[in-house]
C-alpha cells in the first residue's frame, strides 16, 4: 500500500512540475490584473501591435519610419497608427466587456508570432480571437475570431477604426466592391500627422468563412469625426462555432507615395489572399526565422527568455529596407522610436550573426544617411562624417537641446564604422564593402582623424565627450571613445586594403597614438578625471569585447572586478552585466557569468509576459538594447562565437554549472551550427 501511494505521490508530483515547466515558444497569462499588465508586442518589422488587457481592444499598433515633429524635445517622435483592429463584440444585444469575460486566457506565440486571447462569455458563448501582423505583407495584420454558442445567440460583431488624437484632418470612407465572385467591404481613414508633413492612411476588411453570397450583410456606421466602423449580426445555435477574421493594413507617404489607395490595395489583396494563405504563409516565413535558433538544454526557463528576446529582436527588424531599431523597437513610442548606438552595438551583432540579410537593413539605414552625417561633422567644424547621437528619419540630429548627448555623444560615429566592417566580415561581402561599406568606414575614419587633438607622440587626444558611460559628460580620453575611434581608423586601413585602395597614412599614425589610460592601481581608466565613482553602464569593460583593444586575461580580469563595483543596483540599463557575463563566461567562471547573466534582465521583468523593461524595476518595457545584450552574452559569452576579418569562429567559453549544453543554428550565410557541452 505504501508503494502505491508513493507511487501515485510521485507521478502526481511529475505531473505538477510538468506543468509548471516554462514552456520554450508560449508565454500564457492565465491571470489577467489591469493594474499591472505590461502588453506583449506582435511585430512583422514594420508594424506593431501592443496587446491589451481589455477584449478585442489593442493598446498601441506602431509603424516603424512614421515620425513628425511634435510632444516633447521639438524633434521627431513616432506617431501612434489608426488603432486598425480594435472591434466590439456584442451577444444578444448586449456588449461584451472585461467584466463579463471569465476565465480570460492571453498567450504570446513566439514560434509564429501571433497573440491569442480566450474566455468564457457569461454562460452563452466561449470566444478567442488571434492576431498577427503579417511577416510576408510588411503593412498588413490579421485578427482571426471563433465563437462557440453554448445556446442560441444573436452575434454582433463591429471593425471599428479611431484615429489618434495627435493626428488632424481626419477622412473617413466606405466603400463595397461587388463581384460575382466576392463583396469586399472597406473601411478607411485618413488622416495627416500633426504639423501635416505625413499622410497617414488604414484601411480594413472582414474575411467571412461562408460561400459567396451566404455571408452576412456589413452596415456602415459613422460616429464623430475620429471614429466609425462596419458591423455584421448573425444567428448561431448553441454548440455552433463560427468564425471570421479582420485583415487590414496601415501605411503613410513616409513609405509609399499614395498611403491611401495603397492601403486599401493591400487590404484587398489580403482578403483575396483568404485566411488560411495568409496565416500559412505567415507562418513559413517564422518557421525560416526560426532555423537561426539558440537552444539550451537544462533551464528551460532561461530558454523560454531566451526565446523571447530573439522574438522581440527579429520582430523588431525586417530584410529589405533600410530601417533600424530604437531602443524600444515597435513595442509603443519610447525613446521617441530614435535611432542611438544600442542598435550598432548591442542589438545589431546579435541579428548579424543569426540573420546577416536582416542585419544588412541597419547598415543600410547609415548608408543612406550618410550625406546628413557629413553636413553634422561639416557644422561641427570636422571632417568626414558625423552621425547623430539620436537618428529618426532624416538622419540629422534628434535629441532633444537639453540632453548634452547630442553635440557630444561622439562615439556613436565609431560604433557605425564598427557595425560597417563587422558586416564585411561576417558576409564577407567585398562589393557591398566596395559599394556601401567602404564609403561608411572612409567618412568615420576621415572624421576621427580630425577630432583627435594632436599634442604630441601618444596624445593624440580626444577630449570633451560624452563617454559610453553617459554620467562622465564633457570629460577627456574617455575609454570607449578613444577604443572605438582607434578601431575604427584600422578597420578603414583593414578596408582600404582588401579593395586594392590606397589608404590614408594618417589613420594609422592618429589609430597609434590615441591613449588608454591607466589608472595608479593598474586598472583601465575610465576617463581622464576618473577617480572611482559609480558609473551608469558598461565603459572600459567594452573593450576587452567587443573591441579585442585588451585582450591580456589578467588585465580583463582586473578590469571586471574593479568595475563591476562601480554600477549602483538600480537606475542603470540592462545591458552592461550582460557584458560582465560574458567576460566572466570567457574567462572560465562560470558561477559568476551566470549571477550577472540572471542580473542582466530577471529584475527588470513585467507581468505577464515577462517583458524587459530598461532598469530593474522599471516599467517601460519593451528594452530590445537589453535583450540584444543578453544574446550576445549568449551567443558571445555562453556561446563562444567570435566575429573575425575571415568570419565566423569559436573561442574557448564555459557554460553555467546546470546547463547541460547550449546549441546555436543558422550562424552566418552558411547557416553554421555551433555548439557546447559540459
């Protein structure tokens, strides 16, 4: 008798850890508390949706480029989208509401980005709806709706199209086109942003699942200026399911010349594209993203985390266009959605490694800037090119006057020439280095080359920055500035070379005398008015990785154990302990790569999806900056991955004591697999 108990004891007990086992691709909130809910963000690279806790109701859609001048700092800002799948549900008459949902279930798909929500309404119906934004149509999402009557109901069901307060002359349309094959109901704003610079359009439609001529009739109805919307009834009998989606696009002439015919184009051939094409497609689209994967095997939830950053990165980013990320990515307006030095530095290396032809599109989006960066270096009395601190659409400078980043922030031009040559290596691409690269990596050199100030052999400085570490502002020979610049004037040599192109001599002869400071006790000094106060994030430790400018084990150690006791335990940015995980994990301690790679983001989690938000209790999630620094403590660190002039390689690294071993797929053009093992 005991032996059963114990017996049943135990498979009771593998059944409960089972079920609290994280699962790798889905994140479920079972739970759903308003007052401390942070969305969940379903993106195709360009279009993003920010969940909500309320049914059938999306808190943001983002559109990645669409920027005007307009709320705080007089300089670009993102603007909120037509919020294009937002509906109203009513059941007997009666509108469904967070109040009447029991049981509410969201789930977060990251293995085909989609976003499900289900509940019981009252005791007549049982509802779920999906939503995607579509990876093969860049500007268009799908929201996808079952019903189950669990009696006899009359079902309403309503598209409703608002626009945002800060856009102005709203215009609203409706129209059908009938035909012997098929109606298609468009509903469709337009509207132009707020100093009128963009026009900004959606348009959406139903997709019924009856033939033909059986599906229900669409009533237009026109509430105020701002808001109006389509609606359907229909009849259902009790165990009946029934199910319709909404597919529509949004779009503005920041993308296309005519955002408004283009959008309801797009929505047209969505709905010719029918329901099940659109989310096969979809789907295949994820599946091939995802055979760049990171796979851990004794943590299963370091793995779901894992899993979730490279989900927010590749759902932040897209091939073929020339944008790049902000701080937030799609996930809402933080950070204004500019462009800083956490794309080049901590996202970009992550996505160049799992997916070269994505991380093309953040390179692009310098190229095509660049004449803006040599009319900053031109104002700022310096040669070459300048790029600015904060980047949004144009490519001058964005950040707001009172930030003293902007005129100062310099590093961020060597962090462009950096992400410039690391795209040769790992491609190693020699016409896009002769077409793009080059060009990138001449006007970064030719600028560092005269910022430094000469005052004799080995000070060949670089005074009043902004150092990495963005508390040291206006000081001198700053660690990472000077690193970076020195880098910077090699790679353009590096470069030079390989295209049979003369280079400039100087590079060298400034790259040679440019200063790293040491401190009295031997450690690498920040700056040169360092005396060992607290610094915001990640500075000298920067350059034993990514720069390889210190590379003596003994002194990256040094380095480590000063600096990892300067970074107070709130108010910093996630990222600079994944650099200390990753030097910990290369230097073979694995205890302490581990403690700082679980520092790195489990106090800056939000409920219920387990978003990073920039700090350890902070609240403005999502921090893709984070996350890409994590990867790389990952894929670098844990990982080993090294990038080298000649590609991709593997260096020497240990893994944490409990990971049984750590598989990274699709490295490279090659699609590359490396792996580690205890």
């Amino acid at each position: 008798m005991k032996k059963l108990l114990s017996g049943i004891l135990f498979s009771l007990t593998g059944i409960a850890l089972a079920a609290q086992t994280p699962d790798p691709w889905k994140i479920t909130a079972d739970k759903i508390n308003p007052s401390a809910y942070y969305g969940a963000t379903v993106a195709n690279g360009m279009i993003g949706i920010v969940s909500s806790p309320e049914p059938f109701k999306v808190k943001d859609v983002v559109l990645a480029g669409a920027y005007d001048l307009y709320g705080r700092g007089r300089v670009s800002n993102f603007l909120r989208s037509f919020n294009l799948l937002n509906m109203q549900m009513d059941i007997d008459g009666r509108r469904v509401s967070a109040n009447d949902a029991k049981n509410m279930r969201q789930q977060l798909d990251m293995r085909h980005a989609s976003f499900t929500v289900s509940f019981d309404y009252t005791d007549k119906a049982t509802v779920s709806y999906t939503y995607y934004s579509l990876r093969q149509l860049p500007f268009t999402v799908l929201m996808d709706v079952s019903i189950t009557a669990k009696k006899d109901i009359v079902l309403g069901g309503a598209s409703v199209m608002e626009a945002p307060d800060a856009l102005k002359d709203v215009q609203n349309y409706y129209n059908e086109i009938d035909r012997p094959h098929v109606v298609i109901s468009l509903l469709t704003s337009s509207a132009k942003s707020p100093t009128g610079k963009l026009l900004m359009c959606a348009s959406n439609t139903f997709l019924f699942s009856e033939p033909h001529g059986q599906e229900p009739r669409v009533i237009h109805e026109m509430w105020d200026n701002n808001m109006h919307l389509m609606k359907f009834s229909r009849k259902l009998r009790a165990g009946e399911t029934y199910r319709f989606s909404i597919a529509g696009t949004s779009i503005t002439s920041a993308h296309h010349d005519d955002p408004l015919n283009e959008a309801e184009r797009m929505t047209i051939f969505a709905k010719l594209e029918g329901r099940d094409r659109l989310i096969g497609f979809h789907n295949k689209a994820w599946d091939a993203l995802w055979e760049s994967d990171i796979r851990i095997e004794g943590d299963a939830q370091a793995q779901q985390d894992i899993h979730s950053m490279m989900y927010h990165l590749y759902s932040f980013v897209r091939e073929g266009t020339d944008m790049s990320p902000s701080p937030m990515g799609l996930s809402g307006l933080g950070y204004n959605g500019h462009v800083f030095w956490d794309t080049e530095l901590w996202m970009y290396p992550a996505i160049l490694v799992l997916h070269p032809e994505m991380a093309r599109s953040l390179v692009e989006y310098r190229y095509q800037r660049l004449p803006a960066a040599r009319k900053n270096a031109f104002n700022h009395g310096y040669k070459g090119a300048m790029f600015p601190w904060e980047s949004a659409a144009s490519g001058v400078e964005e950040t707001p006057v009172w930030a003293l980043s902007g005129p100062f922030e310099h590093h961020i031009t060597a962090c462009v020439g950096i992400a410039a040559w690391n795209y040769y290596c790992v491609t190693q691409d020699k016409a896009w280095l002769r077409e793009k690269g080059w060009p990138v990596l001449k006007e970064t050199a030719d600028f560092w080359a005269s910022r430094v100030e000469r005052n004799g052999p080995g000070k060949y400085e670089i005074k009043n920055v902004v150092a990495a570490d963005e508390w040291a502002e206006n000081v001198d020979n700053n660690a990472w500035t000077n690193a970076s610049a020195k880098a910077v004037l090699q790679y353009a040599t590096e470069a030079a070379k390989l295209l049979n192109i003369t280079p400039d001599a100087d590079w060298l002869q400034v790259a040679q005398n440019i200063p790293i400071l040491k401190m009295e006790n031997g450690v690498t000094g920040e700056h040169a008015a360092y005396k060992g106060e607290g610094i915001k994030q990640a500075d000298v430790n920067l350059l034993a990785y990514p720069l390889k400018e210190i590379t003596d084990p003994a002194q990256v150690r040094k380095d480590l154990e000063y600096y990892e006791t300067r970074v107070p335990n709130e108010g910093t940015p996630a990222m600079t302990q994944a650099i200390f995980t990753l030097l910990h994990a290369r230097l073979g301690d694995a205890d302490k790569a581990y403690r700082f790679f679980e520092d790195a983001y489990k106090p800056n989690l939000n409920p219920p999806f387990r978003v990073i938000a920039e700090t350890k209790g902070g609240t403005n999630p999502y921090f893709a900056t984070g996350a890409g620094g994590i990867l790389q403590s990952v894929l670098m660190g844990f990982g080993g991955l090294e990038i080298t002039p000649a590609g991709i390689s593997q260096v020497k690294s240990v893994l944490p004591g409990h990971w049984k071993s750590l598989t990274i797929t699709g490295i490279g053009p090659e699609k590359k697999m490396f792996s580690v093992k205890r």
